[in-house]
C-alpha cells in the first residue's frame, strides 16, 4: 500500500519561509522520480519541483528557480521542499508525487497560504 503524506503547509506573510515534507512509504523509494505540484482555485496543476534517482538531478520551473529548493533523504523515504521568499502568487494546494516514466502515486495535499 502506497502512502504519500504531505506536512508543513501553513500561512506565512509575504517574503517568508515554509518548509514542506512528503514521507513516502509502501514503494522503492531510491528508483522513484519525487516531485512538488501545486493547485490554485481557478488555476491548473502545476509541476513546482522534481528530484530524480540516483544522482538527485532537480528540476524546478521558471516561476520558483531561485526561491525554491527540493530535497530528498533516502535514509527517511523523505522529500522535501524549502520554499523562501515566498509571494501571494505561490498560495496553493501543494501535493507530492511519485513515479518512473509517469507520476501515479499522490499525495493528499498540503495548504500553503501567502498574504
């Protein structure tokens, strides 16, 4: 049974700190691609973050490069997301996904809110 369980959601003001964690459990953890999506009311899912296998190569998209970072610890079937400076446009319903040539396991979500 495939568990992704997202923390650290929450309302920050704008310019600050949120630090988001996906525990994943019931999958090979090391052979999964790892990735952040986010949903706005009214908006398309969209990817955020991805953290590949092996040699963790990253990914982000244009709108969070330099503010975001993801992270993975394979020690405790853990990824991560740091986000700073954080701007109204990033409030959203954050999910964590897995998955090898497609994402097919998700989370539940997390609430991210910047005012």
């Amino acid at each position: 049974h495939v568990q992704l369980v997202e923390s650290g959601g929450g309302s920050v003001q704008a310019g600050g700190s949120l630090k988001l964690s996906c525990k994943v459990s019931g999958l090979t953890y090391n052979r999964y691609v790892l990735g952040w999506f986010r949903q706005a009311p009214g908006k398309e899912r969209e990817g955020v973050a991805a953290v590949f296998p092996g040699a963790g190569v990253t990914y982000y998209a244009d709108s969070v490069k330099g503010r975001f970072t993801i992270s993975r610890d394979n020690a405790k079937n853990t990824v991560y997301l740091q986000m700073n400076s954080l701007k109204s446009e990033d409030s959203a319903l954050y999910y964590c996904a897995a998955g090898q040539v497609k994402y097919i396991h998700w989370g539940q979500g997390t609430q991210v809110t910047v005012s």
